[in-house]
C-alpha cells in the first residue's frame, strides 16, 4: 500500500513471501515525525512459526511467534526492512 493515512501522517508497506526460501520480507516507509508503536502482523500458512526475525539489518527480538505480530517502537521513522525467518 502507498500513503496509508494514519494520525502521524502516511505510511507505505509492501510484503513479499518467500516461504520457499523460509522467509517474509516487509518494509515500511514512515515519516520523519511518525510517533506511534506499529505492530505488524505476517501471517503465514499452515503451522509455519517466525524463528527470528530482523529489523533494518539488526537481530530483533520484540515479536511473538505465537501471535504472528513483529512490534516496532513508536518513533521509529524512514525505510524500515523487516525479515521474518521460519527457518
């Protein structure tokens, strides 16, 4: 999605799965002064569970396998890349 309105401005995401390779890529556009916690929710099929996941190059350990949900910080702006590894 492109321009997504939300309270702190516009925000633009696309997904991409690459289950096959055992990963869900995502990234996120913010604006400079977005200022709420993002919960971003990558549902895969069957049992698939995230392992790991990163967040802009860096280990990340803010998610829940079990809910399918990775928490961004509020405050958190710019191009962010989100990897989620089933692997």
């Amino acid at each position: 999605a492109t321009g997504a309105p939300t309270r702190w401005g516009r925000v633009s995401y696309s997904i991409v799965s690459h289950l096959g390779s055992g990963t869900i890529d995502g990234e996120l556009n913010f604006p400079a002064d977005y200022a709420a916690q993002t919960i971003v929710r990558l549902r895969a099929p069957g049992d698939a569970r995230m392992k790991s996941v990163t967040v802009s190059g860096k280990a990340w350990t803010n998610f829940d396998a079990g809910n399918e949900t990775i928490t961004l910080p509020a405050g958190m702006t710019g191009h962010v890349k989100i990897v989620a590894s089933y692997r």
